[in-house]
C-alpha cells in the first residue's frame, strides 16, 4: 500500500546512494531574479542550462507594482534573469509578458505544473503546487544551479504525514483559516521532515484556489512539502490550461492523475486531524504563524505557557506591541495588504470585494493581483472598482508588500493586516508589524480599523 508521496518518489528516482540520498528527475523548475548566483555558478564552470523546455521564469519579488523601479539594483535583477532566459533558451514570465505574475499563481494557471510532477523553485513556497496533486518544494541556490546542469537534485526521503479535516467550515471560514489553524495546533515544527497530505471532506470540498493557499503554507508548519490527491475538481479545473495537455492527450493523462491518490490502507509515519465545524476565523499575533488564535480570543498569556515558550511568547509581544489578555478585536491596524504567492487569485480578491462591496476602508491598504491574467479578470468583474470606491490601491502584480523587496513595504512601527503567509520580525519592512489573515479578514480590518470578525459583515451577502 503506497501514499501519493511514495508513489511521486518512486516515479522520480533514479538512483539512491548508501547514505539514503537519492538523485531525483525533477520535471518543472521555476526560476525568479534571484537566481543570478546559480548562473553565474554556472558560467564559472563554462556550463550552460541542460534542458531548457522544462525551465520557466518568472519575475516576481522584486517586479515594482507601481511601473518601472528606480532603483539600479533591482533594474539590474531583473534585466539579469531577462538576459539568462534570452541566452539560455528558456521561457520567461518577465515584464510587459500578458502572463507574468507570481511564480507559484502562474505556474498553476498557466498549467505548467501538472500532477504527478516533482516541481522546484529557488523559493521555500513551492509547496504551494502540492495543491496539484504534484510534490514542489524549495532549494537553494547551489542546488537551483545543480537542478540547471544536470535537471535532477538530490533529496532524502521525507517521513508522510496526513492532516485530515473533518466537518463543514462556516462562511467566512477557509483555507487560510485552515492553515494557522492546524499550525497553531502542532506549532512551526509540528510537520517538520513530513511530506504532508491534506485529506477529508473539508478539503475536498476547497475550491483548487483554497488548497493553493493550504499547501503554501505548508512549509511554514515545518513540512518539506504538502499536497492534495488529484479528483474530479482538480482535472476540471487543469482542463483547457494553455501549456496542460489538449483533447485526448488530456483525457489519457487524467486517468492517470486519478490513480495517484494513496490506497485507502496506506500508512503514515503521523496522522492528526482536525474538525472545522465551529472554527472561527483565525489571526496571528505574534512573530510566527504558529502565534495563531481565533478572532474571537485574546492575545496569550506567556506566564501560562512552558518556560522555553514564555520567553518566545514575550518577546513576540513585546515586538508587536501587545499586551495579555488584550482582545484581538481590540488591535488597531495602520493598514492593510491583499496580495502574495498565498492569497491574490481570483477568488481571494472576490471574498475581500464580497466584504468591501458599498463600504470604505478606515486605513489605507493596497491590493495586488496574483498575475496580470488575475488582474485582467478582477477588472472585468470589476472588482477593481470596488477595492478604488473602498480607498484601497490597486496596483500590478509581484510579491509586492509580502517580501518588502521592491519599495511595497510596511513602516517601521506600523501594524499591518494582511493576506501573505510570514510574520516573522521585518518581514514586511524593518519594524513591521504583521498580521496574518485571509483576504476577507483583511478586508473587515480595512473597514474597522481593527483585527475583526469577517462573518458579520458577510450576512446577507452571497
């Protein structure tokens, strides 16, 4: 009896060493801006990229959102991967492309990952096209230069792990809400070494965007990977991709995305699961999205918790400005943000219009659209105009205020809600306070002030 890692393993090793290391084809690498050091590796060593139809770029972290960047750094980033591409051979995501977007919206609705695949990305949020029934994790640079030359890494076998999730999550309770809250339950080294698979009723009734968001924030639970076993929904919604498989190809190759789920008596090394009925939504308030609570609780007492956590704990607190005891509809926000690798595809953008929908925002906030073709598709339903008439920016498509690495940044002091999946210190900007929630939550705080309860503002609303 095999799991759908194990049978992904399998299918991708090509020899194992005696330590247990084994050398894996890899069949779609995902390249950014900053894998100028893996090219310059490779030009060290006068080699070139060995199969260049299976590599894609993408630009995205350092892509301004607000036209052209004035910063020579950044130009020079970005030029640097356009002018690899061009000498290389590969295709590429870059600026002015009608496709380009952030690397882990793109190649899911661009259909270039496909399930069954071993997909990798110099980005530890590649566990986001797990969603795909496919196994993406992250490498570093020496290994993106390896994967270059060679279209294989080297890996050791991960331990699996099955998160199931039980019951029927009330409206304005997602995959989001999902994530931090089964993090906040097992903390950030709860999955770590584990292949984990998302299973159960609650999960099979995500749309494909909400198991995106739930597999992305994977590794921030510890795991090296998560993924979802392709059904129904998933081929329905591959079908018709530009790069996926056409017509009979396609059929042929469902068959056999199908056959990828883990036998019903296959064995995990951990089991856990959780029961969503009665979740409410959830938010974090401290400097790890373990630091995860209920919108309806207070901020936590470190007096309360084991010593090694308390010290964690207050100097969380400390940092975000908060007190025990506090009730988390009490925080203030400064601003808010809509966007990232996590939550900027079409349907995140409609939850937050749903809530901002004939309202305006009491702070200032910006949203970012997943990829142009996200963006193109908001305009359409206008949904551009609700997030403008609410005082929110509108603005183009990159990793934008998520990373802080292209003028998109949080203050120093500042308290920000926002949809992106870290909030680790200076994330979002030296000194910036972050708060993780979905894009609905987001909108609710834009419309208060404060951390808030998406669900009233959802009643009567589709």
């Amino acid at each position: 009896m095999r799991t759908l890692f194990d049978r992904l393993w399998d299918a991708h090793v090509i020899r194992t060493r005696d330590d247990g290391a084994a050398l894996l084809w890899v069949d779609r690498h995902y390249l950014h801006e900053g894998s100028h050091h893996a090219f310059a590796r490779l030009a060290a060593r006068g080699m070139g990229v060995a199969h260049p139809a299976l590599t894609v770029g993408v630009a995205d972290h350092y892509v301004p959102t607000r036209g052209p960047t004035t910063d020579p750094d950044i130009a020079r980033m970005v030029a640097t991967l356009e002018g690899n591409a061009a000498a290389h051979g590969f295709a590429l995501f870059g600026r002015g492309d009608p496709r380009q977007g952030i690397v882990h919206v793109v190649g899911p609705e661009q259909g270039l990952t496909l399930p069954g695949m071993l997909v990798v990305c110099g980005d530890s949020h590649t566990s986001t096209h797990g969603a795909l029934g496919a196994w993406g994790f992250g490498i570093g640079a020496t290994e993106v230069a390896h994967v270059l030359a060679t279209q294989t890494v080297w890996q050791r076998k991960p331990r699996r792990m099955r998160l199931t999730f039980h019951g029927t999550p009330a409206p304005g309770v997602g995959a989001k809400d999902m994530a931090l809250h089964w993090i906040a339950a097992l903390g950030a080294d709860g999955a770590r070494g584990h292949a984990v698979e998302y299973a159960g009723p609650a999960v099979r009734g995500l749309p494909v965007s909400g198991r995106l968001t739930l597999c992305n924030l994977s590794i921030e639970g510890g795991a090296r990977c998560g993924m979802v076993a392709p059904d129904a929904a998933l081929i329905d919604w591959l079908r018709g991709r530009p790069f996926a498989p056409q017509g009979a190809v396609f059929d042929r190759a469902a068959e056999g995305w199908a056959a990828l789920a883990s036998d019903p008596g296959a064995e995990f090394d951990a089991e856990h699961s959780f029961d969503m009925a009665g979740i409410a939504p959830v938010v974090t308030w401290g400097t790890s999205p373990e630091d995860a609570a209920p919108i309806t609780a207070s901020v936590p007492d470190p007096a309360r918790a084991t010593p090694e956590r308390a010290s964690r704990m207050a100097e969380a607190l400390d940092y975000m400005g908060l007190r025990p005891g506090q009730r988390l509809t009490d925080v203030a926000v400064d601003q808010v943000f809509i966007g990232s690798c996590t939550n900027a595809r079409i349907e995140d953008l409609r939850a937050a219009a749903a809530v901002l929908a004939g309202r305006r925002a009491v702070v200032p906030g910006m949203v970012s659209p997943g990829s142009t073709p996200v963006r193109r598709q908001a305009e359409a339903e206008g949904l551009d105009r609700i997030f403008v008439d609410a005082g929110l920016e509108w603005v183009g498509s990159g990793c934008s205020m998520c990373v802080g690495m292209n003028g998109d940044r949080v203050a120093p002091g500042m308290r920000c809600a926002s949809s992106t999946n870290r909030n680790f210190r200076g994330r979002q900007g030296p000194g910036a306070r972050t708060h993780l929630m979905s894009p609905a939550m987001v909108a609710a705080a834009a419309v208060t002030g404060h951390l808030s309860d998406v669900r009233p503002f959802l009643e009567g609303r589709g």
